[in-house]
C-alpha cells in the first residue's frame, strides 16, 4: 500500500458490489466511491422512491466518512446520479435538503441510462477530513 493513499473500509455500510474500496483518503480529503441504495446488513436495495433511496445513499455514505473519522456534513462536493432526472430531481432535491440542512456542499446531479442493481440512485462524495 501507498503511503500517500489509504484506502478505508467501513463496517457500517453495503460490502461494495465491485473491485474498489469504500473510500480513499488522500492529501486531506477522503474520496468516497459512490453509493447505491443498499441495506448495509441485507445488502439488498431498498426505497421504492427517488427520495426514499437518495436517504439511503447519503446514510451509507455517512457511515463511509465515520470509518474516516469525518461526518458527510464535512463532504465539499456531491455527485448525484439519477436514472429518471427529469422526474426524480425534485424529491431527491427534498432529501438531499433535508439532509444537508445547512452549509451544504457544492453539487452535480447527472442522468444517466441505469445503475447498479437497479437502482435509481446514486451518490459520490468528496469529503475534507478533520485536522
């Protein structure tokens, strides 16, 4: 392993569906790999709606940065991929809101054609790590 890269494995969220790691903490920030809407003690997808599963993805992403010793809460910028933007943006938009309430981190939403395992939902985040 590289001493200017750690890779992080977090015990609170889904095993990863593929060859990457949880997060990589790297020059002070944590880069977290993006995460779908899975039960991290099922491993199988859950949320029936937009919102319900963008609740998900930044639960587990939390649980990502905590392993790091950092909250989301420190995250600069999110990656939201959505396969349905046009009809999804608005409730997503909700739960993001309702999640990063205050001083929330700059942002890209992206549609894109599917995502793993079916789900509608994904989020990616780049995460400043406490002193």
């Amino acid at each position: 392993m590289s001493q200017h890269r750690e890779p992080v494995t977090a015990i609170g969220a889904p095993a990863a569906v593929g060859p990457y790691s949880h997060a990589v903490r790297a020059g002070g920030l944590l880069f977290c790999s993006g995460q779908i809407p899975l039960d991290p003690d099922t491993d199988e997808l859950v949320g029936q709606s937009p919102g319900e599963q963008a609740t998900r993805c930044l639960e587990n992403l939390h649980a990502v940065c905590g392993a790091a010793g950092a909250s989301l809460h420190d995250a600069v910028r999110c990656t939201v991929y959505l396969t349905d933007l046009a009809g999804a943006f608005a409730e997503v938009n909700e739960a993001y809101g309702a999640f990063f309430s205050a001083d929330p981190p700059a942002r890209v939403a992206i549609g894109v054609a599917a995502l793993p395992k079916g789900a509608q939902v994904e989020i990616d985040a780049i995460v400043a790590l406490p002193s």
